[in-house]
C-alpha cells in the first residue's frame, strides 16, 4: 500500500505542475490560487525533474545527466552571511545557519527562475 500511496502523490504532483505550466501563472500566482505551498511545488518539481533526468537525489549521490551550473562561494562567519556568486554576476548573501536542505531548494528555485 505504501508503493501505491507514492504513486498517487507522484501523479498528483505531475498533474499540479502540468496545471501550472498550462494556466500561464506565474509559480506564486498559481500557489495562491491552488492554495498549494510554493515551496512544496518547487520541491516536487525538483524531484519530479531529477527523476526524469536521472539527477541526483539530496542524499548527494550523483547519476548520469546530471546538470550542474558553477557558483563561487565566499565563507562567511557566526556573525556574517555567506556569498554565493552566481553565474551571470549575480550574487546572494545566505545566513551561515541555514540548512544545507533550505540551500538546495533555494538554489533549485533560482535555478528554475533561470536565475542561475
């Protein structure tokens, strides 16, 4: 039962996000409408994406076609953010405590902002 449940959820999610893409919304237009989180629908568009492309999962581990995109990182310290340099000039500064899984998904959802 617990394989069919996440096929459900799967298949939910697939709907939701091909619902979005045909409402011509913008992600934040459409979650409100949906009354859907946004985070939750980058974070189900990022699996759904990586499933398909046979990317990596959070856990790190790296499968072929993965798409990386370059960043340069400046440490910061307990009392500075950290600087992420982004590929076309753009940078954003980071608290030092965020979590590593808050990271990922904020540079998922710039990636898919084309931002990245």
């Amino acid at each position: 039962m617990v394989g069919r449940r996440r096929t459900d959820r799967e298949q939910y999610w697939r709907g939701v996000l091909q619902r979005q893409g045909e409402s011509g919304l913008s992600v934040a237009s459409f979650c409100r409408q949906e009354s859907i989180s946004a985070p939750s629908f980058y974070a189900w568009s990022r699996k759904l994406r990586a499933r398909d492309a046979g990317a990596p999962s959070l856990d790190g581990k790296a499968n072929p076609g993965t798409q990386l995109f370059p960043v340069r990182i400046e440490a910061g310290t307990s009392s500075a953010p950290v600087r992420i340099f982004l590929p076309h000039g753009a940078s954003l500064d980071v608290p030092g405590s965020m979590d590593r899984r808050a990271l990922v998904e904020l540079l998922g959802a710039l990636r898919e902002a084309e931002l990245c």
